[in-house]
C-alpha cells in the first residue's frame, strides 16, 4: 500500500476554522504538488479529505474524485488518519489530505512507532508504503515534498 499524508496547502486567516479558503499561493501550492503527484501515482488511486474547505481545495487540485472523512477534521487522532486510509490492508494508493499537527503525527508514527509532533510543511507531504521483508512489516519511505521544492 502507497499513503500519502498531503497537508492541505495555505489557507486564509481568521474567520470559521472549517470554512477557510485556500489563497491564491495555496492554490498554486496545491497545483504544483498535483502535478507532481500525477506524475507518479499509478492510474488508479484514491483521495480521503479533511471536511475544511482549504483540504478539500487542495485535494480536488488532483482532478478526481474526492472522499470527505469527518474524523480528518482538525484534530484527528493517529488512528483515525490510518482507519480512514485502510492502512495497511488497503490495496493501491490513498491520498489523504488534512492537518497539522495531525499528519505530522501519524507520519511519526508510521516511522518511528512512538507518538511525536514531526511537522509537514503547508501544501507538503510524506509518501510512504508498506511491505514485508523476513516476516516483518516495514514501512518504507518514498518522498518527501513542500511545494517550494517544484
């Protein structure tokens, strides 16, 4: 399984948390990063939202259909990130778009095994995927990406 923990791009100040829209430089931020997704994600994937306008923006920047998950609000639980991604018997590729502190800490827990604040970048993300190797699971990274990098 390939996931891809996509922070959602910058967002406007102030006003209902929920409701913030992404700005003009997030939605380059989420284009820039689209792109570079599509190039590699395989032909069939699939995108997990954050109910937050400014995830939902960032994630429709891939052009297909996207699931919103209440429980990626701000605020979510490690295991809530991992249950809404199927991970790790979801076959394929999940994108999940939400929030920090919260995507942060699932990254650190899928590599680390312990609960820790690691920070994701606005519009950046961590790609990682799991395999077996001598009858352990591992997880392995794949990318790491900020949007000032393309």
């Amino acid at each position: 399984m390939d996931l891809i923990l996509w922070r959602h791009a910058e967002a406007e100040e102030g006003g209902p948390d929920l409701e913030r829209k992404l700005t003009a430089k997030g939605h380059k931020q989420a284009a820039r990063i689209a792109e570079w997704l599509l190039q590699r994600l395989p032909a069939k994937f699939a995108v997990i939202a954050s109910p937050a306008v400014r995830a939902r923006q960032t994630a429709e920047a891939l052009g297909v259909a996207v699931k919103i998950a209440e429980k990626l609000a701000p605020g979510a639980a490690v295991a809530d990130i991992l249950k809404a991604a199927d991970w790790p018997d979801r076959k394929g590729a999940v994108v999940v778009v939400g929030h920090q502190p919260d995507l942060g800490g699932a990254a650190a827990y899928l590599l680390s095994g312990s609960q820790a604040e690691w920070t994701i970048k606005k519009g950046g993300l961590w790609w990682v995927s799991n395999r077996v190797r001598n009858e352990q699971a591992q997880v392995v990274v794949r990318a790491v990406m900020a949007p000032d990098f393309l």
